[in-house]
C-alpha cells in the first residue's frame, strides 16, 4: 500500500507499475499537504485510518 496526495497519484500507479506492482492499493489525501494546519493533518489523518486498516488486513483484496 501507499499512501500519496492527489498530486502524486499518476506518478505512484507508474512506479508501482514499474515495479511489478500494478494493483498496489493507495490511499489518497488532498494536496498540498505540507501547507496544512495541524488541526487539518490529524483531519486528514483520521479520514484514513479506516481504509488503511482495511488495506492492511486486505479486507478489501478481491
């Protein structure tokens, strides 16, 4: 799995294609990500969690 903001979403499916990884999940968050409050980060952050567990214990592999 990674974890990339929108405006790596392109580069990241590339990559993992690259690599032999043409189905690597990502979990994708809005960008510019570094600007952001702290506030917004944990936000963020928190929208995730639950699409990253779900990735990682591959409740979601077909």
């Amino acid at each position: 799995m990674t974890v990339c903001s929108t405006a790596f979403t392109t580069l990241a499916k590339a990559q993992a294609k690259a690599l032999g990884h043409p189905d690597l999940p990502l979990v994708v968050i809005p960008h510019p990500f570094g600007l952001r409050r702290r506030e917004e980060v944990c936000a963020m952050a928190q929208s995730c969690v639950d699409e990253i567990a779900r990735l990682v214990t591959r409740e979601g592999k077909p």
